[in-house]
C-alpha cells in the first residue's frame, strides 16, 4: 500500500498497524488539498475468511462512517473526510490527529496522577463523551489509547468503530435486538461484555481511567495486571492504593458500580458531580517554596535544570481559596501561574550554558521552619534527543549529587509536549532532600522544571507541585 494513490487523492505514506481484527491504518496526504495535510485513511481488512465475520467487520466499519458523519464537526471527534469503495476494498478517511495518546500520561508508562490532575482529566474526557451521548451514541471502547491529546492540549475521541447506535438496533429473525459484544478487557463492564452495552458501560471506563491514574493499577488481565474486586459484591476495591479525599472517592465508586443500574447513567451525570466538587468555593491550601540564587546550592547537577518545588495542594477546608497570579516571561517564551503569597524571584543569570530563569519561593509555615521548599525553572541548551537528555541528567545526578539514588524515571508531558521525568533524592549539608525534575525539548533548548524538597515534606506538597506544572506554557 505505501506509495500508492487512492481515489487519485490521498497518496499513502505510512502504516500505523493493523487495528481490532478488522481493519489496517495508514497516515496519507490529501494531494487535491493545499500543503497536501495529513490524513488517516483506515482499510477493511479482516484478519479471516469467515462469512459471519466478515459480515460484522463489514457493518463495523460502515457504521464507523456514518456516526462520525452524524456527529459532525465537532472539534474534538475526528472529522469524517470520505468513504469510499475501490478495487472491492472498503476504505475511511478521517482527519489524522497530531499528538499523543493518553496511555503516555497514564501509568504504565507514566507517575500516578494527582486529585486535581485526575479530575481535571476526568472532566475533559467526559465533555467529550457527555456531547456523543447526547447523539444517541454509545462509544463502547473507551481506553487511553482511544483517548489523544492533540497538540493544543485538547482532549480528541477516536476510534468510533465500536459505536452502538441506540435507536437503531439490529432485529433478528425472531425479533430480538442483536447487539455484538465488543470493548476491551479491564475497561469493559459486565453488561457490555454480554451484549448489553448502556449509556453508563462508557461510564464505567471513564470511571476505571480514573483508578488508571490515582492507583497506577493497569486494569487489562490480559496483559497480567488488573484491579482487585470484592468476591462477595464484583465492587472494585482501590481506595486503599490511592490517597484521595472521600468525594472523589465516592464518584468514582458510582461510575464503576458492578451493576449498571448504580451507576451514573449517563457522561453528563458524572460531569455534573466533578464540576461539583472541583467549583471554585472548594479551597487551596498553599504549598512551601524554597528557591536559592544557585542551583548547585541545592545540588541541582550543571545541564539539569532546576525547577517545581512545592506549589498549592488541592484540598477541601474551610479556609480562603489561594490567590493564584500569572508569572510571564516574554524573553524567554514561558508562562506558569504560582500562588500569590509566595515570593518571585527573577534570576535570568546564565551559569555554565544554563539559564535560571526565575525560582518563586514559598512563605515560612513556622519559625522552625529550616527548609523551604522551591520550584526552578531553568531553560539548557541542548541539541539531542529526549532519551539522550534523560541518559545525561541520570549521570550527572549520581555523579553530582551528595548520596544521590533515583527512584524512578518515566515519560510524561509538560506543556503539551512529550516529556521525561525524574524523582531522586540527596543531601545538602544534613537536609535529605527529594526533588522531581520534568524536562521537554523545544528546538534547540531543554525547558527544565525542578522541585526540591525537604524529602518529609515532598507527599505534603506533590499535588501542588503538579497543578504549577499543569499551568506551564512555552509560546
């Protein structure tokens, strides 16, 4: 396939890989189009010579065709480009995505999200999903890897190949409605896995996401992991994997209900309960933020830039919310939002081809009060690849670094962008220290953000840590 021009347009230019069984996916250009864009042409292919089989692969792929049709334009679902017959092959065409999908922000292949990082998720993804229930649609293969982030950092549904139209069911010869079951493994509830997918069975994967994420639990047995159950009620069991408070707790026990009638029955229904614990008369308690005029005072090794210390931790209390204000810095192209109590402090010194671009410190939570907590963030020239910069900041920590020892080490995003990231910990003089240091790359410089933190007070403040990175922006 790859050169060849279908429908005398779209000239393929890559193989994605074969998908579900029935179909194979290629990347091609729209040559009628000008600058000749990307697009995503998928192709009736089943894997088998079976009647029966390919009958229902048949009827797949065209329904795929025309939902997506029915859905529209909406900005966040893959528009519908064509659907064609050619040569006796079925062929989709649909516009191609430019981003990640989320199985690179999850566990995995990424740290467990916070409270705040896991509603904010939760919430954009059920958008989304609430605006196809409305269409009379059922996804019924909501996953991570259905799930892309594009390049603005808008959520995008994809794949609509297992779409189950409610009002138009299939009747059998003995009347009945025929529904195939279909879905994936660890994300698929019992009814759907019968044949008997409702509006709350993508509930319930929006729902095992969310676990996804606060537990780091892979739920796919089929791939030798999967969330524990209760033997006696079929309930999930996960609240003792997972620091949460009790109302989010308790939103993700009803969208993961063992039966479909406990659950929230439709996307819009969960949306209304996390908007409601996320509102804004729900309070931030501030974080401390240390900082110092040099990275190495704090060990942070020369090509490692220093940044994200300990920043607002999203909590329910009864105290006023904090104040958080815009930091911008037009030249060097970066944004991020810090709490306002804290102080800011612009450095724009360059020290051995790094730039320590500004480090905000927090306030004193007590008179013995030894070590405050800070966020960096620096900017490095570097002209290599991700996986190189990880191999050079690993060395550089353990050769730098007073009784360094890594923790962990994995992939994950910063504004917008693919990203790596480190957890370590050292001493500075007799302090035991815990830092994460989160880098991307963007042309010929690595944006760096470190938190450093007394290694007691790290757990204390890693949530709002993460909701300073999460408000991150590179122009």
């Amino acid at each position: 396939m790859l050169g060849h021009k279908l429908r005398g347009r779209y000239q393929i230019v890559q193989q994605l890989g074969l998908g579900g069984g029935f179909g194979a996916t290629y990347i091609a250009c729209d040559t009628d189009r000008p600058g000749n864009p990307k697009c995503l042409v998928k192709q009736l292919k089943p894997r088998t010579n079976d009647p029966n089989t390919l009958q229902i692969a048949q009827r797949f792929f065209k329904q795929e065709a025309e939902i997506q049709e029915e859905l529209g334009n909406h900005d966040q679902i893959p528009r519908l480009l064509a659907y064609f017959e050619e040569n006796q092959e079925f062929y989709l065409v649909q516009e191609f995505i430019e981003g990640h999908d989320l199985r690179q922000e999850l566990p995995p292949l990424a740290n467990r999200l916070t409270e705040v990082e896991t509603i904010k998720l939760l919430t954009e993804i059920l958008e989304v999903l609430a605006f196809v229930h409305r269409q009379g649609v059922i996804h019924r293969d909501i996953k991570p890897a259905n799930i892309m982030r594009r390049q603005d950092g808008k959520i995008v549904l994809i794949d609509f190949g297992a779409v189950k139209k409610v009002r138009g069911l299939e009747v059998n010869q003995q009347g009945q409605t025929v529904t195939v079951a279909i879905g994936t493994l660890g994300y698929m509830p019992s009814e759907q896995a019968a044949g008997e997918p409702q509006y709350s069975s993508d509930v319930y994967a929006v729902g095992v996401i969310g676990i996804q994420a606060l537990t780091g639990i892979y739920p796919d047995p089929s791939q030798g992991s999967k969330l524990p159950r209760d033997p006696q009620t079929g309930e999930i069991v996960w609240r003792d994997q997972a620091r949460v408070s009790p109302e989010l707790a308790n939103i993700l026990d009803r969208m993961v209900r063992y039966h479909f009638g406990g659950r929230y029955q439709s996307a819009e229904s969960a949306l209304q309960a996390l908007r409601q614990i996320s509102h804004p008369n729900h309070t931030f308690t501030h974080l401390k933020l240390r900082s110092s005029t040099s990275r190495w005072k704090w060990l942070i090794p020369v090509g490692i830039v220093a940044v994200l210390a300990s920043v607002f931790v999203a909590i329910r209390s009864g105290q006023e919310p904090e104040k958080f204000i815009p930091y911008e810095n037009s030249n060097y192209g970066i944004k991020i939002k810090y709490p306002a109590s804290w102080q800011l402090q612009i450095k724009e010194i360059d020290v051995l081809g790094v730039t320590e671009v500004v480090t905000f410190i927090s306030p004193r939570q007590s008179e013995t009060d030894k070590f405050q907590e800070k966020l960096n963030i620096d900017i490095e020239k570097f002209s290599g690849t991700l996986a190189e910069s990880k191999e050079l900041f690993v060395d550089e920590i353990k050769n730098t670094l007073p009784e360094a020892q890594i923790i962990n080490t994995s992939s994950t995003t910063l504004a917008f962008k693919q990203a790596n990231q480190i957890i370590y910990t050292g001493k500075d003089e007799d302090t035991k220290l815990k830092n994460l240091q989160i880098w991307t790359l963007r042309g010929d410089k690595a944006y760096i953000i470190t938190y450093t933190a007394a290694i007691d007070d790290y757990d204390e403040f890693i949530k709002t840590v993460n909701e300073m990175i999460m408000s991150f922006e590179i122009n």
